[in-house]
C-alpha cells in the first residue's frame, strides 16, 4: 500500500503569492520613503507615501469586495 500526496488547489497558491507581492510591494515603498524622508528627498518621499496609502486603499476595498461578493 503507497501513500499518495495530491496536489493543492492552484487558486489557493495564487492567491498567497499575490497577497506576499501585495505586501512586499507596500513594505517596499514605505522603506523608499522613510530613506528619501532621511535624506531630505522631499518629492520621492512624499511620491511613496501616495502610493503605499493609495496600495493599502485599493487592498481594503479589494477586502470588502470579496467578502461581499465572495460565494
């Protein structure tokens, strides 16, 4: 008698490694602008600070769709 180990759902590994990107992404940004805050880069800190606000916006609204329309 053999053991077999079946494969995962493929749309469940998509979705952890979207969600990892999503997060290394913002992470990423926010490292960018605390670097350019320090060294007085106005402009690209405040450019990151928009798009990790603008990234955490869209993945709260994402959030809430899915959990509404989620079946």
């Amino acid at each position: 008698m053999s053991t077999r180990v079946l494969a995962a759902d493929s749309s469940a590994a998509l979705l952890t490694l979207g969600i990892s990107l999503y997060s290394v992404a913002i992470l990423v940004c926010l490292g960018i602008a605390i670097n350019a805050a320090r060294f007085r880069r106005r402009r690209l800190a405040i450019a990151m600070a928009w798009v990790v606000g603008v990234l955490t916006v869209a993945g709260v609204i994402i959030a809430i769709l899915s959990s509404v329309h989620g079946g």
